[in-house]
C-alpha cells in the first residue's frame, strides 16, 4: 500500500483529480450561491417578532399580578433536560464560552445547549470510529499506538466544537469592524436629516446590508429592543454584548450620554466614526507594514530555488555536455 502511494504515477494521479475537482467547485459555487443576505434578514424579522412577543407576554403577565401562566414547551426540552441532568453546564462551559457564543452570532439558550451536548457527545463518537478503524481495520498498528490515537482523537473532538464558535466569533466580529465606520457615516447622515436614532438604524441595516450582514442583524435587533423594552439603555448595552467590540461599545456609550443629557447625537456621532475610520486606517497600514516580513520565508523557500534553477540551469547543462565530449 505503501509503495503504491509513494509512486510517482499515483501522486500525479491524485494531483491530477484534486485539480479537476477544485476546477469543477470553483465553477459551481457562483451558480450554487444563494441569497444569504436575504435568508439572514428572515431570520432576524423572525427574532424581532419573538422579541416583540415575549415582551407582551411578560407585560400581560405583570397586569396578571402573580396569576397562572401557561408555560409553552420549548422546541429543544429534551436536549435541555439531558444537559441539566448531567450539569453539563457548570463542567464545560462559562461565562467566556456564553459570550462567545453570543459573538458568534448564537442567541439564546439552545444554542448553548447543542454546543455543550456536542462537546460531551463528539469525544466519545470519535473514539468509537477511531477504535472501530484502528482495531478491525488496520492490524498493522500496536496495541499502545492504538489506545494513543484514539485517546488524541477524542480530545480533537473535545475541541472542534470550541474551535468552530472561536473561528465564527472571529470572522463575524471582522465584518462588523470593518463596516463599522460605514455605518457610522450613514447613521450620521440619517441622523442630520432629522431621522429619530429607530429610524437611523432600520435604514442603515438594509444599506449595510451588502457589506456586513452581521452588523445589518444587530442593527435590526436593537431598532425592536429599542421600541419594546422599557430602558432603552438596555437596548444599546445589548448591542455592545452582543458584538463584544471596543469600538462598538465607545459608540454605545455617547449614545447612552446623549440620551440621558441631552447632547447632540449628530457631534458624537461624527466624532466616533472619524475615529473609526482612523483606526481601520491604521489597521490596514500595520498589516502592510507586516506584510515584506511575512514574505521572506515563501520567497526562500519558493522563489529562489526556482531562480536559481532557471539562472544556473543552463550552464549546468553546457558544463555536463563539455564533460562529456571531453570523456
């Protein structure tokens, strides 16, 4: 098996196929893509009717004064049940694991429960494929390798699960810096033409759409919190938790001020974005400023092999056929 994958033939083979299937996806995906714009932005309208919901059943629960409310079964009961039972909760999550989950985009209670079940869950189903493989399938390995690979893969499965939220958290958080300042600008534009700051925000998340289609979802989450909760304080520390930016958070606080003293908003407002748009400004200079470092070891170990052949090729082969002719 060995000799097989190691001949040349076989490896070109390979390259040959990975080649003509990369070709055949890169041409597919533009025609397989869908509106994800449009499908997040349902989502959303779904999540602000659910916010608009509970807010009425919670204030005609208070006009109840105490009495009996009739408790609806949630769609994920049984997962929940099953992660209580084992207090799955207090062994492998806290308070940084709920954040991050926020920040990746998972609100709510079920996601947090379809992580913590996953990462109970993942070790035990890789172990199981990893042993079924390792001792049915392959009698070549020994016994203390064996228990060693499927003791790492089950700790990969541990991890996956915390790595795919890190990632996601990641590049959401990303997006939503990148097209902050944008929707700063526009927000100061609304604002200058008289819009209230709902209005401002219901606007600028369908303009920003395109751009960042996290930051459109915040916007339109906190534009329902902001008409149906009774602090609309709340509303904006909201959208600081649940972006998790610095940036975002500074904005949050001079509304809150504006609000509470009366300020301009529009002043703020073009204070913050110049400040933003400095700032990504600054980014994109570091990192071009990292970039030649970052280069010099693909260029020795790609480049310059290469020069060197294309350079010296030539009189290695007329220095062989001089020695030739002369033997």
């Amino acid at each position: 098996m060995l000799d097989l994958i190691l001949k040349p033939e076989f490896m070109l083979a390979v390259l040959t196929a990975l080649a003509v299937f990369a070709a055949i996806i890169s041409f597919a995906l533009p025609m397989l893509a869908t509106d994800k714009l449009g499908n997040r932005m349902k989502s959303v309208a779904l999540e602000r009717d659910q916010i608009r919901a509970r807010e009425r059943a919670r204030l005609a629960a208070e006009k109840k004064d105490g009495g009996n409310v009739r408790v609806r079964r949630e769609p994920g009961a049984v997962l929940k049940n099953v992660v209580e039972k084992l207090n799955l909760r207090t062994a492998l999550a806290d308070e940084k694991t709920e954040e991050a989950l926020i920040h990746a985009g998972y609100r709510g209670q079920k996601p947090l429960f379809i992580f913590l079940a996953l990462r109970f869950g993942l070790p035990f189903l890789f172990m199981g494929g990893a042993a079924i493989y390792l001792y049915l399938g392959d009698n070549t390995v020994e016994p203390l390798q064996r228990l060693l690979y499927t003791a790492c893969i089950g700790f990969a499965g541990f991890y996956i699960p915390l790595m795919v939220v890190r990632n996601r958290m990641k590049a959401r958080q990303l997006s939503i810096t990148q097209a902050w300042p944008d929707a700063l600008d526009l927000c100061l534009i609304c604002v200058e033409s008289g819009m209230a700051i709902e209005a401002a925000f219901r606007k600028v998340s369908t303009e920003i759409g395109p751009q960042s289609i996290a930051l459109a979802e915040e916007l339109v989450i906190t534009t329902a919190e902001l008409s149906y909760l009774q602090d609309r304080r709340m509303a904006y520390e909201n959208l600081a938790k649940r972006t998790g930016l610095e940036a975002v958070k500074n904005v949050v606080l001079s509304l809150i001020q504006a609000e509470k003293y009366g300020t301009p908003l529009a002043q703020a407002l073009r204070v913050l974005s110049q400040e933003n748009r400095d700032q990504r400004m600054s980014r994109a200079e570091q990192k071009a400023a990292s970039l030649p470092p970052k280069l010099t070891v693909p260029m020795m170990i790609c480049f310059l092999p290469v020069l060197f052949c294309v350079i010296l090729g030539p009189a290695v082969i007329r220095s062989m056929e001089t020695l030739s002719n002369v033997n």
